[in-house]
C-alpha cells in the first residue's frame, strides 16, 4: 500500500495555498482594473452631461436674446451662435451612451433650432424682415430649450448631491405589476418623453420635418395593391420564394400607408399605392468582415434592380458595426439627383442586405425638366474662392430651402489644407447654394 509523506502533504497544501493567493491577487487586480476603467467611463460621461447643461443653457438665452433682435448684424451674430450650441449639445448627446433611448425628438429639436436660427439669418441678410409669425415660433423654441436645460440641470444636481448615480439617469427601469406593465423611465428616458408633444415646425430648412410629411410624388395617383401582392414583394425583399413563410403582418398608416411584413429578424413595409418596399431593417447582429466595399456596391445594385428601380447612382457609403451603408441617387440626364436618395445597407459577413429606406426617393422623385445653364462652368469656377483649386465637376440636384430644388454645377475642389471641399454654384444665379468639406477615411466619406 502506498503512503504519503508528512512532508509531501506540506508540500501540496503549500502549493495549493499559494495558488490559492495567486488567483486571489489576479482577481484583486482584476477588479481593481475594472474599477478604474469604470470609474474613467463615468467621469467622462458625467464631464459631457456637464457640457450639455452648459451649452443647453447658452442655448435658452441666446433663443431668447434672439427675439428681441432687430437689426440684421444682431440677428445674424445670434444665430451663428444658436448654430454652434446646437452643435454642441447635440455632439455631447452623442458621447453619452442613450442610443436604447432613440432620441429622434431630442435630436430633431436641436436640428430644428440651428437650422431655423440660419433661415432667418439669410432672410435678414437679403433685406427681409422677421415676422411676427417667425418671432412666435422663436418663443416655441425657446419654451422648450428651457424645459430640456431645466431637466439636465435637475439630473447634475441629482447626480451632484448622491441623490441618483449614473446609471440610473442612463438607463430606463421597467416594474410588472399584477396587471399590466408600469415603465419607471429615468433620466434621458423621460427627456425624450417631454418632446413627444414637441410640435413640426414649418420652416425653410434642410431639417424641416414637412420634408417628408407632404405627398410622396411617386405614390400620387398609383392604384392601391392588396395585402397578398405586398406580401409577395416582402417575400422578394427578405430573398424568399415562399411568401406563406412570413411570420407576422400589420398595417401602417401617415403619409406613406404601408403592409408591414416580418420575417425571422427582418421587417419590411411595403406601399399600398404603388407596392414600393419602402424600408427594410434586421435585427441582426453581424460578424467578422469578409465582403469588400466594391462587392457591396454591387450587391446594393443588384437589390435595387430586383425591386424594379434603375437610373440609380451609387454615391457615398459609411461603414459602421459590419455593416456597409451605402447612398444611392437618381440620375436625370447628366445631374446626379441628390434629392432622391435610396440608403441600402449591406453587411459585409454574408454579403447580404440588411437594410433598406427608400423614404427621401419616393418623397422627392419626378420627372424633371431642367433649364439650359445660363453660366458656363468656366463662369461658375470663377465664383469659387481663391483658396480653392478644382478638380473636377459634374451636374448635381440638390435640396434648398425648403421643398425647393436647386440645378448645380458641383465642384470638387482641394482646400489650402489638401482637404477635400465640394462646391455647389446654381447654373441659374451664379449663387453659391452649399458648401461641404469632405472628411473620408476607410469607414466612408462624411461631410461638414
């Protein structure tokens, strides 16, 4: 029979204790590594809460400064200033982790102010007047700058004084009880909650909610299909030839009436007039890449193809979160029609569609006739600023003002700082409508 020795019994319970301290220590440091890394997060999130009531507070005086101005250097000098807070605000929206939220009302709003503010800094420009109308609506934007400042004002000082934690403004609780679901929202949940009554403002902007509230051009006048034809182009859109496999099916009402389909991880809605797919979204999350840009391209295309649109452009793309978005415009005659877009999204570990909104297309797309220029290209170069040098052209529709189009010469031109810079001269006027500054890196081109 085999013994074991006194000493080889010390010598294991030794062992064992020390890995017993090394695991111990590794999980010490473990813990302590989290906690700083943690505590680095929720420094920086509580320094952009910050910056959010400062520049939301800048944000009220400076609306209501502004309706009190009269004189179109004041005027101007404040809606610069409305532009850049709203900026601001919105940037440090984005560096605060409450995208479960969806903050379209917030965001909207905060779009709204600076593009309102920049309307009436160019109608004052140009010898117009502010309205008693336009000052009314500067005290609607004003109403609810105050509200938002108050509310993040409210959640720093409960953040300050212990009385909440981060999380808490961070996140959105849900209780059961017996009888129904009770939705304790906190923070930010309630934030974007007090703008869901905040009303369309009608306005000339870019950001003008009635973009995409008028009649889609393209379903005016298109006889209706039934249920079962929609489900049939679903079928399409989800690449299934057996429509009887979709699981789930509504109806959505607004200004685009739409069958809605669902399939696995995927949803598509699909017009009654017309049987346009209107927008398809997944669910899915996506793997390791292994579709390249161009591949992508081509499979956006090949989508749009199926679903009987050509004439079609590929314009720029994003990539973000394995998925490759990219922008696809009308072509009339040899203008690139920004105007109607279609944003296919495609993700790059199976090559397939994942995504799809044809919304700004069937709003804003016509048969257009386009007058001759009245200024060559050469005389529209010769507007540009000296700081540029051209690279090229090419013809461009772009959205104005508005409901308003403008027919452009589009120059892409390189800065004194070998930035990128694209131009837009109206063939008409010689005016120069829009200025972009191109920032491409390889997730895609963005554009200031």
């Amino acid at each position: 029979m085999m013994t074991i020795s006194k000493r080889a019994i010390i010598r294991a319970v030794c062992f064992l204790v020390a890995g017993i301290l090394v695991c111990t220590g590794a999980l010490v440091q473990s813990y302590r590594a989290e906690e700083q890394f943690r505590t680095q997060v929720e420094y920086e999130y509580q320094y952009a809460l910050s910056d959010l009531s400062d520049s939301l507070s800048s944000l009220s005086v400076t609306l209501e400064k502004s309706r009190y101005a009269s004189t179109p250097a004041q005027i101007s000098g404040l809606s610069a200033k409305l532009w850049k807070e709203a900026g601001i605000a919105k940037n440090c929206l984005s560096r605060l982790p409450v995208s479960d939220f969806h903050l379209q009302n917030t965001n909207r709003f905060l779009s709204q102010v600076g593009e309102y503010s920049m309307t009436l800094s160019k109608k004052v420009i140009g010898d117009g007047e502010i309205t008693q109308e336009e000052r009314d609506t500067l005290v609607t934007l004003g109403e609810y700058a105050k509200q938002m400042n108050d509310s993040v004002t409210q959640m720093k000082s409960d953040l300050d004084a212990g009385i909440t934690d981060l999380e808490q403004l961070l996140t959105a609780e849900v209780e059961e009880d017996s009888s129904t679901q009770v939705a304790n929202l906190s923070g930010f949940a309630e934030l974007e909650d007090d703008f869901v009554s905040y009303p369309s403002l009608i306005y000339d902007g870019p950001f003008s909610d009635h973009l995409l509230q008028r009649e889609p051009l393209v379903l005016k006048d298109k006889a209706e299909i039934s249920k079962e034809e929609a489900k049939e182009i679903a079928a399409k859109a989800f690449g299934i030839e057996d429509a009887s496999q979709i699981m789930e099916e509504s109806e959505e009402e607004g200004i685009m009436p739409a069958y809605r389909f669902v399939y696995g991880p995927e949803e598509a809605a699909v017009s009654k007039r017309g049987g346009y797919l209107i927008y398809k979204i997944c669910s899915k999350e996506h793997g390791e890449q292994r579709y390249s840009v161009d591949h992508a391209v081509q499979i956006g295309a090949r989508f749009l193809s199926s679903m009987g649109l050509s004439g079609m452009k590929n314009t720029y793309y994003e990539i973000s979160n394995g998925v490759c978005t990219i922008n696809f415009a009308s072509i009339e005659g040899e203008a690139t029609c920004y105007t109607d877009l279609i944003k296919v999204s495609v993700c790059l570990d199976e090559g397939k569609v994942c995504g799809y909104d044809a919304r700004g297309y069937l709003t804003n797309h016509k048969a257009r006739n386009l007058e001759q220029p009245k200024l060559t290209s050469g005389e529209a170069a010769a507007i540009l600023s000296s700081e540029l040098s051209v690279k090229n052209y090419q013809m461009a529709v772009i959205p104005t003002d508005g409901l308003n189009e403008a027919y452009c010469y589009e120059f892409l031109c390189e800065g004194s700082g070998g930035e990128n810079v694209l131009v837009y001269i109206d063939t008409q006027t010689g005016e120069e409508e829009r200025i972009l500054i191109l920032v491409e890196d390889e997730s895609g081109t963005l554009t200031l």
